[in-house]
C-alpha cells in the first residue's frame, strides 16, 4: 500500500521559534499533498493543499505567512510554522493521495509551543 | 455551516450492542470515505463507497453509501472494546477531502 511518513511525531519549542514538519511519500509520487489542524477531540480541519512545484493554495483563515508550504519534489512536503505561540498549539496531520489507494495519511505531528 | 453533518458527535456503549454513525450532506460526492483514528495517529482508512446505494462490509462493519450519494452510514455489530476511536467520514470534492466532525465512539467491556 501507499505510506507516507510524517516527523516528527512530537516537537516541544518556545514562543517566537520556527517549526519545521516534514511530509514524504515513501513509495509513490505525489504532486499534491494536504496539510490538516485537528484540536482535542475534533475533527480534522483542512489547512492548505501542497502543490509541487507551485505555491500552495490555502483554506479561508489560514494564515500563509504563519504557516508556509515548500512542495520542493514529488515525495516532499514541508509545513513550517513561523514565530510558534501557544495558540499554535496543535496536532498537524499531512496526507497524500495515491493513485490506487486514495488518500493516505501521515502518523500526525504533536505541536506544543511553551 | 459543516459540508458533511455527521451524527452522533458522541457514543458510549456496552460490548456486544449495535451503533449505527450517520454522514448526511446536500451535496453529492464522487466517493465517501470511512477513517478511523487513534489518539496521537493519523486516520486509517477503512472502506470508500462510490457507487450510489453501494453496501459494503468489513467483518462486523457495515458500510452503505446512499442511492443520491450524498449520505453514507456505518452500523457495528456486536461492538467491542477494541472499536473504541474517532470515527470520521470524509466526502472527496475535487481533489480535497472534506471531513464530518467525526464520532467519538466508547465501547465499554
């Protein structure tokens, strides 16, 4: 099946710092990627699609300068989140979708921000 | 206003009683899907229907996609302990998935 593999699982970082999360497809390409926000017991909330290639196409409200996108090849997509505050705080989950096997999701990247 | 209205939002029950999730939207989608999530794990997929009136099944899940598939139904049979989760429904429009609010399911033992 298709896998696409997410780190990291879990990243702790102080107020005004940069994350990086990264999003690759271990054995397909995939010119688009999505980028999803899940709080506590909430569903999964679609953030941006990832474009390789070009720039990413973001949901209503989501901030493109708070959260930048860089789909650089077709097995990699990174989700940056820039001067992290606690609101930020969040669990970040990417997906891709493979020809054969629909979409498949990442293990999910645990945000805290102190 | 949710694309994809999912009920119930929550679910507490006994081992071995039955449940039926419901996913109901106004518009029609090429496929739905069928995910269940873990604490702290991406959704896994568990079935996507795509024919109007599809059935399918899965052991002790039941799968339905309605006949204008704008709706779609999942019923567990004899639940145990072990279906305990987040169970979402998710509808493809274009080249996005559009996700219900999800079902938080407690089977008790």
């Amino acid at each position: 099946g298709a896998v696409v593999s997410q780190h990291p699982s879990r990243v702790i970082c102080k107020s005004g710092t940069s994350v990086k999360i990264e999003c690759r497809s271990l054995d397909f390409q995939a010119t688009t990627m999505f980028w999803y926000r899940q709080f506590p017991k909430q569903s999964l909330m679609l953030m941006a699609t990832s474009n390789e290639g070009s720039k990413a196409t973001y949901e209503q409200g989501v901030e493109k300068d708070k959260f930048l996108i860089n789909h650089a090849s077709l097995t990699l997509s990174t989700l940056t989140v820039t001067s992290a505050h606690p609101e930020d705080s969040s669990f970040y989950i990417c997906s891709a979708r493979e020809r054969f096997y629909g979409y498949t999701f990442g293990s999910g990247t645990r945000l805290t921000v102190v | 206003t949710q694309l994809l209205e999912q009920s119930p939002q929550f679910l507490s029950i006994q081992e071995g009683e039955n449940l039926t999730v419901y996913c109901n939207s106004s518009s029609v989608f090429s496929s739905l899907q069928w995910y269940r999530q873990e604490p702290g794990e991406g959704p896994v997929l568990l079935v996507t229907v795509v024919t109007g009136g599809e059935v399918k099944k899965l052991k002790r899940l039941t799968f339905q996609f309605g006949d204008a598939r704008k709706d779609s139904s999942l019923h567990i049979t004899a639940a145990q302990p072990g279906d305990t989760g987040l169970y979402l429904c998710a509808g493809a429009k274009g080249n996005k998935l559009v996700f219900g609010a999800g079902t938080i399911l407690r089977v008790k033992s």
